[in-house]
C-alpha cells in the first residue's frame, strides 16, 4: 500500500484548523502565514503566553520547511512543486498542534531521525545546556542555522516531537511532524 497524502492531510485536520497550507514554501507564503494566525490567535483571545508561544514555534516549523525540504520527486503529482510543502495549525481542546510534512530523500532519513531521537531523550535541563551551547559555539550548517531549530521547538513547548517517515517510492519518503503545544 502506498502512502496518500490526501488521507494523511485529511487526518491532520482535526480540531479547529487555525491555518492550513501545501504548496511552495516561500518567504511571501511564511510572511502571509505569519500574518494570518497572528490575527487568529488574537481573534480567539488566547492569553500572551500561549499565543507567544504558538507563534514562535510555527515560525521555527516553517523555517525548517522552507530550509530543509527536498525536491518532490518525479513520481509526485504534477501541482507539487520546487519546496513542497504542508503546515497545519490547530486547535484540538486544550493544545495546539502543528503538522508539517515534506517530502525527503530516503538517505536522509537516519540524520533526520537521530537528531530527533537525540533531542527527545534530552532532560530540560539538558536542552537549556546543548540550546547554550550551539549558540556559544558560532557554528552554521550549509542551511545557515547551527542547529537550533527542532531543539528550540522542543525547549519552547516543552514536549516531544512526534514524527513519522511514510513510503513514498523507492528514492523518497514523506516526512511528518506534530508538534503540541499547550
């Protein structure tokens, strides 16, 4: 059986949806969407903490989308384009939630799993001490960051990631991420 994406983003929409987006990542598109649950959260009167906290967070999402996606491969429909990809913000009771998903190249999968592995094993303190750490050490990857962004997610939420690799074809897999916030 092969994965459908249709299906997973139908899945991904439950709740009340605040945004939801697929298509090219783009500066415009972060802009707009940063625009767009700003004046939602504010709309639905969530206190500063919380809608600080949700914005944030969404901000570090898509930066990791629009930093870290892979070309859709050729297997994929036609409307998937250069940056491919999807962010959904919701409300479901009393936490946010956030689902990204991009499609990546199969030998990616172990460096994108251990770093995540690697963060969620971390204590809090142990993520104050590595967070410290990257940013003394003035390091950049090739992406321009130096490292920060999933651990920065995991620091402000407070809670693990969840993630999820989906078999695309032989080359390349959609990667999934949801992350709660309360």
């Amino acid at each position: 059986m092969s994965f459908d994406l249709n299906h997973w983003y139908s899945e991904k929409k439950q709740g009340d949806v605040v945004l939801e987006y697929n298509g090219s990542i783009t500066p415009v598109l972060i802009s707009e969407a940063l625009d767009s649950i700003e004046k939602s959260l504010n709309l639905k009167n969530e206190n500063n903490r919380v809608r600080k906290k949700v914005y944030n967070v969404f901000v570090e999402c898509l930066q990791n989308l629009y930093h870290h996606v892979d070309f859709p491969p050729e297997t994929a429909p036609v409307e998937m384009k250069e940056n491919y990809g999807v962010i959904i913000l919701s409300k479901d009771g009393s936490f946010y939630r956030i689902s990204t998903g991009n499609f990546i190249r199969k030998d990616r999968l172990a460096l994108i799993k251990d770093r995540i592995d690697q963060v969620n094993s971390l204590s809090d303190e142990e993520i104050r001490i590595l967070y410290r750490d990257i940013l003394s050490n003035d390091e950049f990857s090739d992406k321009g960051g130096g490292g920060l962004g999933i651990l920065d997610i995991v620091r402000k939420t407070g809670n693990k990631l969840e993630y999820y690799f989906h078999q695309f074809d032989d080359e390349y897999l959609f990667f999934s991420l949801d992350v709660y916030i309360s």
